[in-house]
C-alpha cells in the first residue's frame, strides 16, 4: 500500500528471461482492499441461497470456462513459471478435475454432518428438546496463492473450489510470480459466475504484500487458506490470532518429508530408489512442497550403491528456471548455508557451473544429533536439493527422525517382505506417522491425488491446523456448526427436514442412515 | 509458581461461609508440572493399543467409579460451590451419561472418517495409490476445569471424557473454586483407569494459575480445552498461540445469549415468557455460560407486561451464594458499572440488601445504538443479571443485534401461528444464527442436552475455534488426520483393514458404506 506510485505496478515477468512481459495492474490500497472484500462479502446470502446443488453447478461451469481458455491460460503460466507446458497442462486437468470433485463433494452432503435428535421427554439423564445440527459457511476466506501451483493452488485452486463448494465467498491475494495467470483465471471464474446466476463478486482478487496483511485483519474476512514459506505463512498466523477476533489460519509452510530407506530395500532397491528419488527431488525444479529433502540410507555397500546411482541420476540434469528470481536466491543462499556446515559434503550436483543445480548433499546421522548447528538440514530448502544421511543402526534413524520438524509426508522404502508389526519397516511408518500427515511406502511423496481419502497436511510448520488442503475434506475447513432447537419446519435448512429433500446422509437419534 | 511457602497452599474454601476447610494439596511448581506431563504422555501408546474397545471400557468404568462415591462427591462439591444437592445430583448423572455417552461415541467409529481409496491406474486426472486416512489422537491434552460446573466440565467432565475417547492422556488444571471436588474426582478416574488395565497417569491434574499457562506452553501438550472467562481464556489463547509450534486452543469464554421476544410473542404470551426468563437467567445463581443475558422485547404493552411478570417473579428471589469470592466482586462491579450507565435503570430486584441480589435492567434499543458506552449491555456478567431492551421496530431490533458479540445460544419466541420464511420470528433466528451457535425457538438457552446433535460453541468470544464442547462431536477436536499410501495390510490401523473389523462407518472409493 506504497504511495509511491513508481512501486505500485504489478508486472507480469517472463520466468526465463527475467524481463517484464506487462503490466498486469497495480497494488491494491487499503480503500480498494476494502471495497472488494465487502462486494465479495455481500455474495455471501446468494451463495448460500443457491444451495449444494447451485453451488456444484457453479463449480462446474467454472471447470469448462476454464477449459475453453486451457491453452491460453497453460501459455501464460508457462511463460511467468517456466515450469513447462506439459507439466501445466497436468495442472490445468487436475484444477479443473478439483472444482469437479468438489461439486461432487458438495452435492454429496456428508460434510454438513446433518444430525437429528429428535424430542424425547424420556431421555436419560434429562428430557431432551429436538435438537438438529448441520454446517453452514464461515463467511469470507482470504486465499493466498502459492508460487508453484499456478492453476491448481492459486486462484481457481483447491482452497478457492473447497470454500465456494462451503456457500463462502473467496478473496485471493494473488502470487506476484504470476499475475498474469491469476488475472486471466479470475476472469475465467467471474464469467463462470455470472454464467450460473450469481455475482461476479463471488470471488475478488488483490495484489501486495501489504494488501495481503490487510486482509488477513479485515473485520469481514472469517477465515485464511495459504500455502507458501514457513516465515510469510507464521506472520500472517500471527495476524490471524492476534484479531480482536481471531480467525482460522489453514496455513501450508514448509515440509523436509523425510524418506527413509530400510536395510533391506537398499539390499533389494538400490539402484531404482536412486533412480526414483533423483526424479522426485528434482520434479518441477525441486519446488514441491512435498519434495523428500532428507533421504535416511543404511551405512554400508547397499546405502553407498543407493547414493551412486542417486549421483548418477543427477549428474546429467541441468539446473533448471526457478520459479521466481526471490525464489532462486532463497534457494542459492539455503545451498550455500548448509555446504557450510560442518561434515557436509556435496557428492553429486547437476550438470553445467549453475549456482541453481541440482545437489545431493550429505552428512551422518551421528553428526546431526550431536551437532546443533546442522538442524539447518531438517528444514526446508525449497529447491532441487536432497540430504542424504546415512544412519548407523535403528537407533540412529529414530533419534534423527524425532528432530525433524512436523512434514506433510513420511515415506518408507522397505524390503519386499519385509511388513508385519515386527518388522523395522512397520517402526519407521510408526515414527513418521507421529510426525507427518501421510505415511508413503515404497513411492514418493510428490504428486498428491484427490480423491475421498487424501489428507495434505501434517503437524506445524508443515500446516498451521489438523485440517487438509486437498481432498474431500478440505471443504470442512470453510464451515463452522448451528444446531436448531424446537425449530419449526419450516425455518430448518433442507438438509435438516424431516423428510430428507436432498438425500443427503445422515444421523437420526443415533443412527447413521444413508439413504433416507 | 511462587517460591514462599505461605503462598503456595490449595485450600478448599466452604463457599457459604467462606473459612478454609482443609488443605488440598500445593501449588503446582514448574519442575512438578513437567513430570506431570512427562507420565500421562507416556501413556499416549497405551491408550492408543487399548482402541475404540478397550478405551470405552474405561469410560464406562469411571462411569461406575464416580457412581460409588456419588453421594460424597456431591456432598464434596455443595460444600465448595454452594450450587445445591439437587443440581449437583443432576450434574453427576450428566457427568456419569456423558462417561458412557463418550463410551459409545468412540466404538461407533463414525468420528473416524475412515476413507479408503483403492489404486485406479485408470483414474482421471492420473492413476491414483491406493490412499487410506483415518483420525489419530493429537497427543498430550491441557483441560482447564470450569468453576460453575464441578463435575460435568472439570476433572471428570466432557473435554476429559472427549479427549481420553479420541486416545489422548489428559492434564486437568483444576478450578480453585472446587479443589477438593476435583481431587476426588481425580482418585475416581485414575482407580478406574488401573482397573482398566491402563496407568493411572492417563490423567494428571496441576494447581495454579501460574502453572495453569506453563502447561499451554509445555512442549508435549498438543491441544487445550477451557471453559472460563473472556480474559483468562484470551490469555491462554494467545500463548497457545504463540508457541514456537502453536496447539489448538478450545476456549469457550464468554457468551452473552440474546433472547429475542417477537411482538406476537408478547402479545400472546407474556406473563409465562416473563416467569420463565426470570427462572432461565436466576438458576444456579445465573452462573450459567447459557445464561440469558440480553432480552428484546417489543416497546408497547405486551413488552411492558412482559417486562411486570418477569419482575414480579425476581422480586421474591433471594441473592445466590455465589460460586466464589472473586465471582461475586466482578459480579457486583459488572451490575455497578452498568447501572452506571446513561439511561439504564433498574426495574427489579430480588428480596433483601445484598449487593448480589437478582437483577432486572432495562434500556431502549435506540440508546445502545447511539451510545458507544452501552456496548458494555452486550458483554456477559456472570451472575443473576438480564438486560431488558425495548425496541420500537424490527429494523431497531435487528440494528441492536448486529451489535452483540458472537454468542453460544440465540433464543427467539414467536407466535403460536409465527412461522415460515416470510415471518418476523425466522427472520430473527436467521439473524441469531449468523451470531450464534444455537438457534433455541420458544424455549430458554440454559440447560444443555448432550446428544448426538448438540453444539456447544459459537462466534468469537463465545468460542476460539468452530468446535462444539458437549455432543458427540466434541471428540474431533483431539484428532488430526494420517493417510496411508499403499501401506501393507498388517500396518493399517484396524479402521481401515479391507475387512473392516471394527465395523466402522467407512466411504469406499467414494461411497459411503454403514455396515459393511
């Protein structure tokens, strides 16, 4: 919110050349921040009004508004990310599959949790009123885009689908890494709107870091989804608590995922675990927040093979563009601080002199416990880096694995029958179960599929709640509880009506019914 | 945490006579606290091996337990908060339903959320792992007991219950009001806990007020549930807060409960509507969290016989012996400095000169919108005190509303014909349900049903977060969710072994399936 009207530009950058392509528009002021926050507010009675079934064909229609600008919209995300067209164009089918799912999630009803005691003037340990609850929206969400997901967690992204697909009008602070991108997607989204019958306002957008504190404290504003870095992400938590009425922060920061491989799935795996992790690390520039950035190896010939064929597999990789020039020196000076640390060692980089390339970094198990200073490695580098530790024995592996910081993932590597609660493979998943949201065996913990049963999300700083960014579930974050006592019928919410109009399941006197 | 010897005893207070009864026990000091939370987190294995089954069983037990010294503990308690033997006895078998009640929460399974999606390689957008996620305890749970519920929210109470069901060890911070209430309490939930084949440090329990914010701030708890005042519960919440791995922190502070009468209402009833606010606000010395602290009653001359009946019922009513010194003074300071105020009067009082007699206040709705300084009408004051404001239309009514802070409960009384959408009456409860947590139609808010469809909890300041306190759901608030990614069988949880041998609600690649 700089007076200054040199700085208030907001530039689209080509990601490979560094130059500015156009000028996408300007940083939002206080007084225009607090005029889209109200118009998207003002949404908030039509959204609810429209119902699951208005909202799912909302969300729908945005899906093929999208569509219709696919390659349009994958050609400028390109050209602001360099993360590749085809790569985008995975992104663009999974954030238009996304605002399908959630209409299905939406119309599906489960999440309202729709519960139905009905009176009972017998009821133990008192007489009971008839009590019904179900969900209804929190109101406005803020949605700050993250840098490497300019379709899929950006501004027609999970957090924007799930919180429209909730009846609550969605207000981004869109990434500077793209704006361009978000702009068009915006207007995408607005003309989806109009298109079913509702406001444009639904969804608002504004530019700045300034902008983006503002509206975590905007009055109106009832909850945040983020995802971005662990320092911006605990600032803008800060900002939420310390409201005169706090609100919910759904924050993603970072996340090191460690991958441990045992013993004997370096005796069995070796070569095609160095293979497979050499791709995963370094998958989309290493700029996954689920990116395995703490690989745990067996000491000896198995572990040293693993290591070999993970240099090899790296050796012939260029460094590749990073997302944003801010990005790339982040990531340099995270390179540079941990080279620097006592007992640790490159063993393979990238090819060509690229400050950016790809590294395989690595040290032991007993120097990090016994050495403070090289905490540094259990933390994110957001980045094509992997540490790579080697532990002597089980003993080693749990006491680093119990000072790496909360991870969305935990992956374990384990021999081909090598399972069964006595088996150290089922101890280490035990371990990462404890520290993480998902436990992986035997693959990589990039990529995260939508479906009913994902969970994206993991103790703090890997997420700021218990709840999930991706999935079913993440519609539940942008809702909060109501329950009608003696109501008459005709005040209740459809999904609370006797006779059940939108099928969806329920809870009646303590049963679970289905279809009713 | 004082180190002078004379300060750090715990005594229990008679609260009608206000002399020192015996001592309890000591203030908690820094180095006790930890070893408190250091023994019931070591028992989080133990309470998850015992699973739905084996944790039920020991709610059951308490159940039972709390029953055998029924009669002393109620005794105990009328002794320390002078709330009568009738309530106590009904606070006790809450207590005891709510054990049990848990019990049945916990093997339904339901809370869960047990979702399984099987590996697709033909799934859109791109083949999919097999993903399964259920809940897992959050770990270390702080509870901080209530003054005015001695059994049914403290030691024994709901959050414990919840919280112990979901596989989370619990350390109370007791009440000072009731500490030899608690302490037995503590005895009967540890003998059933080693009855049960579990540790007795499944529940620990500290003294302090100081000990009280070391224990938001202890590196092993994981959550907190309190249920207090707005200024001890925004304390706590801002330390949990600001932790260097902030905790969810289930406060339930405030409330001030508006009740709504709607001109046909007080047309059709205004003398039962009087009797029955004035016995809602006075019972249990209105130290109710639920207790009807605003009241909107139409100007006119159904509103002025409303207003003659519920005087009419207060004048007989003698002051409460409240639960504590310290209850009392900001009682008595909260009725002063209302009375205070430009335009409020005083329309009834209870018999007798004490300071804490029942109190009927009235004002009009136009003077709280014009004067900043009432605001301080639409805070809680603990105790047997009711704001009667008279409102002249639907839009003055409407116009106070808007002001009053996030509630528990809304209460609206309508018509006997008063219903539909186009009425005055759902017009009001829409209004209360933007506000408020439960919609109460034609009733008053005290007296809480725990039920499968309760919520308990509302807007900032009346709760911290969108969980429920009471009801089935209070459960979630101690979870967070794991999945699994192609995990062998024999290291899923039993909620989400193929065969389903817990008999658990599940949703199977995307259908949701009861009994399977």
């Amino acid at each position: 919110m700089s007076s200054d009207p040199e700085n208030t530009d907001i530039w689209s950058v080509d990601a490979r050349t560094g130059g500015r392509v156009e000028r996408v528009g300007s940083v939002t002021t206080a007084q225009e921040l607090r005029a889209v926050v109200r118009a998207a507010a003002s949404t908030g009675p039509q959204l609810q009004a429209a119902g699951l079934a208005g909202r799912a064909r909302f969300l729908r229609t945005a899906a093929d508004r999208l569509e219709e600008d696919a390659e349009e919209i994958v050609a400028l995300a390109d050209r602001e990310t360099a993360l590749g067209e085809s790569r985008l164009r995975a992104e663009m089918a999974r954030t238009t599959f996304q605002l399908r799912f959630m209409a299905e999630v939406a119309e599906d009803g489960a999440w309202l949790d729709a519960t139905i005691d009905h009176a009972d003037p017998a009821a133990a340990p008192a007489p009971r009123p008839d009590v019904r609850r179900s969900q209804v929206p929190l109101g406005p969400v803020a949605v700050f885009a993250a840098s490497n997901f300019p379709l899929a967690f950006s501004v027609a992204g999970g957090d924007t689908a799930s919180a429209l697909a909730a009846g609550c009008p969605v207000i981004v602070k869109a990434h500077p890494g793209h704006p361009a991108t978000s702009q068009r997607c915006l207007v995408a989204l607005r003309e989806a709107a109009t298109r079913s019958g509702l406001s444009a306002h639904v969804v608002g957008m504004v530019h700045g870091l300034a902008a983006g504190l503002e509206l975590v404290r905007d009055p109106l504003v009832r909850a945040v989804g983020f995802t971005g870095s662990t320092v911006g992400g605990r600032a803008l938590f800060d900002a939420a608590a310390a409201r005169a009425d706090p609100i919910p922060f759904f924050g993603e920061l970072g996340s090191v995922n460690p991958l441990v491989v045992t013993p004997i799935a370096a005796l069995e795996r070796a070569g095609a675990i160095g293979a497979g992790l050499a791709a995963s690390f370094t998958l989309g520039g290493g700029q996954f927040c689920t990116k395995p950035g703490l690989v745990l190896v067996p000491a000896g010939a198995d572990g040293d093979r693993l290591r070999a064929a993970l240099a090899a597999s790296v050796a012939p990789l260029p460094a590749p563009v990073m997302l944003t020039s801010g990005i790339r020196q982040a990531f340099v000076a995270g390179l540079e601080a941990r080279m620097a640390l006592p007992g640790v060692s490159v063993v393979a980089r990238g090819v060509g002199d690229d400050a950016a390339s790809p590294r395989v970094m690595f040290t032991k198990a007993m120097d990090i416990i016994d050495e403070e200073r090289l905490a540094l490695l259990l933390e994110e580098d957001f980045g094509p880096v992997v540490i790579v530790v080697e532990y002597a024995d089980e003993a080693e592996l749990t006491a680093v694995l119990s000072l790496v910081p909360g991870s969305l993932t935990g992956t374990v590597h384990s021999g081909s029958n090598e399972h069964g609660p006595d088996s150290m493979a089922h101890r280490v998943a035990v371990v990462l179960a404890a520290r993480s949201g998902r436990v992986v065996w035997n693959g990589y913990p990039t990529g995260v599929a939508v479906t009913w049963a994902m969970h994206h999300g993991g103790p703090y700083p890997s997420s700021t709640s218990t709840a999930t960014s991706v999935g079913a579930a993440a519609i539940r974050r942008w809702t909060r509880t109501v329950c009608w006592q003696d109501a008459p019928a005709a005040s209740l919410p459809a999904e609370l009506q006797e006779d059940n109009p939108l099928g969806v399941p329920r809870r009646i006197n303590g049963k679970l019914v289905v279809s009713d």
